[in-house]
C-alpha cells in the first residue's frame, strides 16, 4: 500500500504540465512551456541557494558586513589589537615592580636577591630581539675588558668605622662630567644630570647590592643599588648594563655605560635617603 502511495506520489511530481500565454485581445497563443512539479522544485531551489551565497559572499568579502550590528569596523579592530599591546606592556612593568620590591624586602630581610633577568616585551618583533642580542654578543669582548680594568681599580670605602648616617659616607663620583641640571625638588628634579659623553663609564657611588635593573622607555637602562644606613643610588640613561640583579659591588665599580637617549652620554643620578631624595651635590664633587 505504501509502495502504491510513494508510486503515485512520484507520478505527480513527473508529470507534464503546459504553461501557456494567450493574447488577452486575439486568444492567440505567444508562449507556452511543458513543466512538471520536479522542474519548478529545482529551479525554485537552485535560484535559492544562488541567492543565499551571493548573500553571505557579499558579507564574508566585502566592507558590508561591518553594516551588521556588534560587528567591530577596522578601527575598532586595531583600537583592540593597541589595547592588547598596552595591557601586555603593563603587566611586564608590573612583574618588573613585583621582582624589584621582593628583592628590597630581601636585601633587607638578610636574605639573598632573586636573580631573574628582566622578561623580554612580549610586543616587540622577533627581529628586533635578535638584533639586540646580536649586539650584545658582539659587545661581550667589551664587557671583558672593563671588568678586568676594574680589577685593577683601588675601592673607595666608607671612613673608617661603622658610618650612623648618610653625613659620614664618601661617595665615590658615578661619572666625571659637567653637571647640566641641578637637583630641584619643587621642579620634581629629584637628582643631577651629569654630562660626560657618550660611551662613558658608570661607577658605583658607594658598596651595596643591585636590586634593580631594567631597560625603560623614558631613561634607557636603569640601575638600583642599594647601600647600608637605608640608602639608594639610581642611574639613569645608560645604553648597556654590566651587571646584573643580586651581583654586589664596591665603590667606584664599573656597573654600566652612558648613552642611551639624544642626550648622549648624559647620566641621571639620584641618591635617596630614608625613603626621600636628597641632592648628590652636597655629597658628591662631579
């Protein structure tokens, strides 16, 4: 009985029909054509399927489908790709912060920095890392050499006995050079800068321990040394470091070379005491 029925059902789909046009005036005949209802299914379908690709090409290639509510333009794209870029660059400044204060807490607590080296921003190009590292190994022999003309250096200690205050530390000068901006505290100028041309060496001002050294956007590489009596050196505008986080050094020791913004060979230094900065000048004869 089924087979009857889907028989019967197929018959009708195949079936001929005539679609014919008459003159509405003569009742001549202009046009006819034979269809069947299988004929007008497919072409009904076909038509359908054309229409509905040229549709979504029309979305998927071209500019209209940014007309689609809570879809993102090219701007909104690149506003969020910026975004990602910023967020990345401050979470690094962030871990660099976190690492900086638990190596402070350390150094005071007795106990031994931690030396990780400053994690690589993860918004610079491969290309440009390489040619960083690429400088730096071909910049390593220098490095060798400064160290073992340090060697040779005679260290400037603290006058004799256990120093009480910052009043009876010598300060060993971090650089020799003209000083081209004055310690101004209501101008927010918390050191001097020292100008002493480019590609000079940076020494360091008292003994102590490195707690902090990092590369930054607006001074180059920075270095933070901290000293006994709760006192700290920092050293701004280098281009290269030569030494690293947790290393302890002595009084007039190599630590890093100037060189690192337009102002070449300009060094930054602040000497903070207790939490405040003072001016280097009162201690210090550049």
């Amino acid at each position: 009985m089924a087979r009857k029925k889907t028989s019967r059902y197929i018959r009708k789909l195949r079936s001929k029909y005539r679609l014919i046009i008459y003159n509405d005036v003569t009742f001549a005949e202009v046009w006819h054509m034979r269809l069947s209802r299988l004929n007008v299914f497919t072409f009904f379908g076909l038509i359908t399927l054309i229409v509905v690709a040229m549709v979504v090409s029309l979305i998927a290639f071209t500019p209209l489908r940014e007309l689609i509510p809570g879809y993102p333009d090219s701007k909104t794209r690149r506003n969020i790709v910026q975004n990602a870029q910023r967020l990345d660059m401050l979470e690094q400044k962030v871990r660099r912060w976190v690492l900086h204060n638990d190596n402070l807490s350390r150094i005071l607590s007795g106990q031994e920095p931690v030396d990780v080296e400053t994690a690589a921003d993860t918004a610079q190009s491969n290309r440009y890392s390489a040619i960083m590292r690429s400088y730096f190994v071909e910049d390593s022999l220098f490095r060798l050499q400064v160290e073992e003309m340090e060697q040779q250096n005679l260290t400037v200690q603290s006058l004799g006995g256990s120093p009480s205050s910052i009043d009876n530390l010598r300060f060993f000068p971090p650089i020799r050079g003209r000083v081209a901006s004055e310690f101004d505290l209501q101008n927010k100028q918390l050191g001097v800068s020292v100008e002493a041309g480019d590609g000079s060496m940076v020494m360091a001002a008292l003994d102590g321990v490195i707690v902090s050294a990092c590369w930054t956007i607006e001074n180059g590489y920075v270095v933070n040394i901290q000293h006994a009596l709760n006192i700290t050196t920092v050293y701004k505008n280098n281009k290269q470091l030569l030494k690293q986080v947790g290393a302890h050094v002595s009084a007039g020791e190599v630590i890093a070379i100037t060189g690192a913004s337009e102002d070449s060979g300009t060094l930054l230094f602040e000497i903070w005491s207790n939490g405040a900065p003072v001016n280097p000048e009162q201690y210090i004869a550049f």
